[in-house]
C-alpha cells in the first residue's frame, strides 16, 4: 500500500462500536509480530520504545533515533503505522509542524498527540493546544496524506482516582472539542475507566474515542459496547514482554 492509502485505511478502522484493537509495539520485530497475529494496523507506545532502547519516556528518546525505528517499521509490514509522538519534541506550531513532517517521513499515517507539557507541568491551554494540532495537521497535508491526529488529552492520568473523574468531565469534553475543531481525528483520554463516563464521552464527541487498557478498564468487548472507536493496550505488552524474559532468564540464573 502507498502511504496514501494506508492513511485512508487507518482512518477508516476508527468505527464507533466496531473498535480498532493497537496491541502497542516497540520495533520491527513486535511489529511483525502482531502483524502476523492479525492486527489490521501496528501503533507504537511512547514508553514502549523508549524502554526497548534504553530510554525512559517524555521525549528522552532521541528524535533521530525515533525516526529510524519508525522506518524500520513502516518497512517491515504493509500496515497503517501510527506512532506515539508524545508532545512532538516542541511547544511552538512551527516545531510541531516541523517535527511532525520527519515522522511522517519515517512512515507514519498517525500520531498521538498528548497536550501535558512534556518535561514541564500541567497541560497547555486549549487554546495553545489547538494550534498545535493544527500545526501537527498541516504536516500531514504537506505530506499529501490525511494523517490521523489522535488528540490525547492528559487530565484522566494527572488525576488517577475514579471518584474524581466526573468533576473533570466538562474540561475533558471542552478540549475534545476543541481540538476537533482545529482538525483532530480522534480523541484519546486515557486513564478514563467508568463506564458510564465513557458513554458520555462518545456521546458528547462526534470523533472517534480511544480508550487505554488498563486495570479497572472494560474490556474491549464492552468498550465496544459504549461506542468506543479505538482501544490501546500502551505499554502493557512491553512490560509482559519484559517481565517474561526477566522470569525466564532467572531460571536460567538459578534466581
């Protein structure tokens, strides 16, 4: 497929009730993988690649070096890639636009996008995450593709209590909106588990939801069920991965 077209494909996986599963990869070789499960599209998890390469996450990956493993992958499957971009290595437009370009360039149909300030606190206004959006949208039209901004906003992982979440429903409906209308493609609030307060995310955002799998998360079957577009399982396969090797090898250590 050309980059085109798998853009197109991508977007077209995001289906209210009928979600898109992302069993998140690290390189090339998960990639292939999950390819081979079956997957209809590979997205990467932020943490995931970091880890894989010895980094920690918030953009302490080198940018070159996720360029290179956004390639490798891109050319080892003949799948939509969406990478998890972070908070695109800048805080100006101009930066994200920039930025944005190279993974693309890299082979990328989509991004995620986070709006909490990467390295620093709290989120950026809806205002300035609004234009960076856009920034990050235009990237993809001077690519001469439709690439997939998956919106993230941060406020359900600031806050990692349930009890507290339906206080910061009107904020977290307020940027999904906002940042559909500086032209995201989906909306990704992590960290939110109620079912109820899912619901009404769908029902208040007419772009498609992502939904993180964590634990006290539904299972995709009943996020489908609410009318979820999306479903991502971030970093857990990287640490199930991780955590099996470290089991096998103390055997072979006598640990």
């Amino acid at each position: 497929m050309s980059q085109a077209t798998r853009a197109r494909t991508f977007s077209e996986l995001h289906r209210k009730g009928d979600p898109v599963l992302l069993f998140n990869i690290w390189d090339a070789g998960s990639a292939r993988a999950v390819a081979e499960a079956g997957a209809k599209a590979v997205a990467t998890g932020s943490w995931s690649v970091a880890g894989a390469h010895g980094y920690g996450d918030g953009e302490a990956i080198p940018l070159e070096l996720l360029e290179t493993v956004s390639e490798r992958i891109a050319a080892s499957v003949d799948l939509p890639l969406s990478v998890d971009f972070e908070g695109a290595y800048a805080a100006d437009p101009e930066g994200v636009t920039a930025n944005v370009a190279r993974i693309v360039e890299a082979g990328a149909v989509g991004i995620n996008f986070e709006d909490q300030v990467v390295g620093g606190e709290g989120l950026y206004s809806v205002a300035e995450q609004a234009a960076r959006i856009e920034a990050a949208r235009a990237a993809g039209e001077a690519a001469g593709i439709s690439l997939f901004v998956n919106a993230r906003t941060d406020l359900f992982l600031k806050d990692r209590e349930p009890a507290n979440h339906p206080a910061l429903m009107e904020e977290a409906i307020e940027r999904a909106r906002a940042y559909a209308a500086a032209g995201a493609s989906g909306i990704f609030m992590p960290g939110l588990k109620t079912p109820e307060l899912i619901r009404q995310a769908v029902e208040a955002v007419a772009l498609p939801l992502n939904i993180l799998i964590m634990p006290g998360v539904p299972e995709p079957k009943e996020l489908a069920t609410l009318g979820v577009a999306r479903v991502s399982y971030g970093p857990g396969p990287w640490r199930e991965m991780t955590a099996w090797v470290t089991e096998r090898a103390g055997k072979v250590y006598g640990g």
